[in-house]
C-alpha cells in the first residue's frame, strides 16, 4: 500500500503544465471502437482509469501501440469480443462508456455493472432511457448488463436528469444510427464537447455539443484520425487552489481559461489574485482569503468534481462559508478527515458550513474518493506539520503524477510504501484459526 506524507507550511511557486482531461480520456478511449480505421489520440493521462481502458481495449482485441509517454495508435479493426467482465469494469466507473460505443458498433454490448468513486446512489436509468430509444433492449443479470438490437434508428432522446454520463452514451450509440437522433437537456462539460469533436474529426455528423440540445445525423463509417485530448479542467482547478491555499505564486499551464471561468470568478472572490493568458493562469494570493458560498451545479456552474478542494480553501478563509453540493447526494464525507486536521465543518445533508479558523494542523488521514484524496493533499500542503494520506489509489486513478508535479512546485510530499495492517492482521487470523 502507498501514502502520501507531506511536511506542510511550504509557500509553492513556479509552473505546473496540465494533463489531459481524465473525464474526456475514459470516454474518448472507448469511443475509438466506434472507428473503421486506426486511431492517435494525444494528451491522454497517466492515470489508471486510462490505464483501465487501455486494458480493456486490449482484452478485447484492439491493437495499442504506445508512441511516447501521452500518445497512443489504436486499432479497433480486430475487435471481436463485445463484453466487459466484472473485474475490470468494477474498478473504473467510465466502463460504462463501452455499452454505448460496442452497441454504437455491434448492435450488442456486455458490461459488468460500473465501479467508481463511492457519491451515493448512482444509478443509470437516464443511459439505458437513451440505448431503448434508439431501439435497444437491455436485461440485467449477475450483475451484468446486456444491450442487445436489430438495428439502431436516430430518435427524441429528452433526458430527465442532466446527466454528463447519459449524454456521451447516448452520442456513443447514436454516431452510427440510421437517421437523425435530437437529445434534449443534454449536459454541456467541456468533456461532451471534446467527444463530440474527436467522433466529428472521423466523419461524424454531430451538432450541438456544448447546449443543451444535440444533434446526430447517424453515418456509416468512421475514418481513422489523430486528436489530442483536451486539458483537464479539474486538474487545473486543484492546482490553482493548491497555489491560493499555500499563499503561492503559480502558473498554471496547458489550460483552457474559458472552461475555468467558474472557478476563476470564485477564486477572485475569496481574494486570490488571478491573471488569464490564451493557454495559461497565473495564480497567487498577497493578501487575506476571505469567506464565501458555493454551490455546485452542471456546467457551466461550479463543478462538483471541485467542490471538496474549494471547501478545504475555505477552510482556511476569514468568516463563516457556505457550500452546498448541488449534483451528488454524498459528497462531504471527506470533512471527518479534514476535522481530524482541526477543521470547523458542520453538513447538513446537502449543505456544509466551514467556519474559516485560518489554519490546518498536519494529521494522519484517508481519502475516501479521488477529489476527496485532492482536498486532503490541499489541507496538508497548506496545514502545519506532517500530514499521511492513505489511500492515495483513489488519487490515482484521476490525476498524473501529481507529487511529482507538487514537488517541482517547491512541495515536501512523498509517496511511501507500507504494509496493509489490516490485511496482515486478518491474515495471521486465520492462520491462528487453523
Ligand atoms: N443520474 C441519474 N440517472 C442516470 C445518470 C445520472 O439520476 O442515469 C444522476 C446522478 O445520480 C447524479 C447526477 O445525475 O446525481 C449527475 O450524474 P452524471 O451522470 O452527470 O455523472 P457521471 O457521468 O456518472 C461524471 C464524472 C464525475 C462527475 C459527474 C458530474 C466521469 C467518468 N465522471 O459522472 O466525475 O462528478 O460527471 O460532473 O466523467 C470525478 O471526476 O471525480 C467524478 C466523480
């Protein structure tokens, strides 16, 4: 098992270039399936979710070359398996996104129920609305879901929920549909956009991504193309409130402003400095931070993927702030930990009230999800002392290699191996049982 421990007080400076988009990437590595011919895809992250798709692919016949550190040549033309087994989907929550690309390609699809991060209840009604309009039918069983159709024609697609996850399977079925397909309260992240882009760039037919109506004229084939993912949103978003919290000065770069927008306008709000160039933001905080409320709502709100890293700023922040999480039911289950570091946070269902104590006392802590294990790193960068993080798979899976970067920032982290007591414990159990 690995850690992080970090000496925290340090005041980070310099420059951080940002990885590929991991939301975009799990999506865009499925939807190659969809393609006659081989694909590049640049910019991907090395984080296990990709590396998680990356094997799943290769389980099922694609051929992956690797062509340097972020860039891949795929080539789906000798797929012939349509199934996805229960140990390696459980681990990723995006294998969902093979459903809609095998059915988008076979008109059959077999994928174990989906893993992920631990948000509540998250169900997948919304996708499965989207695969029987365009004329799917699906059973579930042993924890497996099988799509199954004739034929897939273009249809109304009116999603009742926004959802990021139901909109990229509905365009993953429907690229390769007969007819014109319309989704309706579509989900607008920059990671849709980025999907519809790449699946455009081989001769799809897709208008609209990026409001809330899209629209799909189905066509026959896909031709190979070379695309690079664009940045990661979040990944920029954790880094700039990485500078703020450590009263840094950083330049943030490989970055799209306009998807930070949200971010940007609150970070100013809470007294961090920011200047905005075409590809980079600088960051970096000369005065007092100052209390505000947040709440977390789809793009282009505030997302949610950052809203446990805001709270921990806050934290550290004059005044009494209010966030509330407006996407997922539980998403503050990580405040016990930052509390264990002298944090004042109350929840209430949807709704924490942080009173900002100004400071953060290093503690040994768990994350409990991936941007959970962000807002731990944040608190123990920024908190007095030494701070262990366990768990740090879950940082894993979604960010590329973020103590290197931190370290290159001036950070005192490391990551260190330890044995897993528990497992150790129940181990020498039951030797002492037999
Ligand atoms: N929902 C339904 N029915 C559905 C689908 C979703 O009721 O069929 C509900 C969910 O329960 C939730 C809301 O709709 O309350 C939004 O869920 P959404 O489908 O948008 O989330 P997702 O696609 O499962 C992606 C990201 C998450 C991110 C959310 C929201 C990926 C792989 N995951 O999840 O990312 O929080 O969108 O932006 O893209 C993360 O990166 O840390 C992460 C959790």
């Amino acid at each position: 098992m690995d850690k992080f421990v970090i000496k925290g007080g340090r005041r980070l400076t310099g420059e951080v270039t940002i990885s590929g988009a991991k939301n975009a990437a799990v999506a865009l590595l499925p939807a190659v399936i969809l393609c006659d011919e081989p694909c590049i895809l640049e910019n991907v992250p090395s984080i296990s979710d990709v590396n998680i798709c990356l094997r799943i692919l290769k389980e099922m016949g694609a051929e992956v070359t690797s062509l340097g550190k972020d860039s891949y040549r795929i080539d789906p033309t000798n797929i012939d398996k349509c199934c996805v087994p229960y140990e390696t989907a459980r681990k990723m929550r995006a294998s969902y996104y093979f459903l809609g690309s095998l059915l988008g390609k076979f008109n059959k699809a077999r994928v174990s129920m989906p893993g992920g991060c631990p948000l509540g209840d998250r169900p997948i009604d919304q996708h499965l609305k989207a695969f029987s309009a365009l004329g799917a039918e699906y059973t579930l069983s042993q924890g497996m879901i099988d799509l199954r159709a004739e034929k897939l024609t273009g249809n109304q697609i009116f999603f009742d929920v926004v959802s990021v996850g139901a909109t990229m399977n509905a365009i993953l079925a429907a690229v390769k549909a007969q007819g014109l397909t319309v989704i309706e309260n579509a989900a607008k992240e920059p990671h849709i956009v980025d999907l519809a882009n790449f699946l455009n760039s081989m001769g799809a037919n897709i208008m609209g991504a990026g409001t809330d109506v899209i629209k799909i004229r189905g066509v026959e084939h896909l031709h190979g193309t070379s695309y690079s993912v664009i940045p990661d949103q979040i990944e920029a978003g954790t880094f700039m409130i990485v500078a703020a919290a450590t009263k840094g000065d950083v330049l943030v770069k490989n970055v799209i402003p306009k998807h930070l927008e949200s971010i940007t306008k609150k970070l100013e709000k809470i007294g961090v400095n920011i200047e905005q160039f075409d590809d980079s933001i600088r960051v970096w905080v000369d005065g007092p931070l100052v209390k505000t409320s947040v709440k977390t709502t789809p793009h282009p709100g505030f997302p949610t993927d950052m809203q446990p890293q805001i709270a921990t700023l806050l934290t550290l922040a004059e005044g009494t702030s209010i966030v509330t999480e407006g996407v997922w039911e539980q998403r503050f289950r990580y405040v016990d930990e930052l509390r264990r570091m002298g944090a004042d946070i109350s929840v209430d269902g949807k709704v924490a009230v942080i009173e900002g104590t100004g400071k953060l006392m290093g503690a040994p802590v768990k994350a409990c999800d991936l941007r959970a294990g962000a807002a731990l790193i944040i608190a123990g960068l920024a908190a007095s002392g030494i701070t262990e993080i366990e768990d740090i798979f879950h940082v894993e899976r979604g960010y590329d290699c973020m103590e290197g970067k931190l370290r290159a920032l001036g950070a005192d982290i490391e990551k260190v191996s330890f044995p897993d007591a528990d497992a150790e414990s129940e181990s020498s159990a039951r030797k002492t049982a037999i």
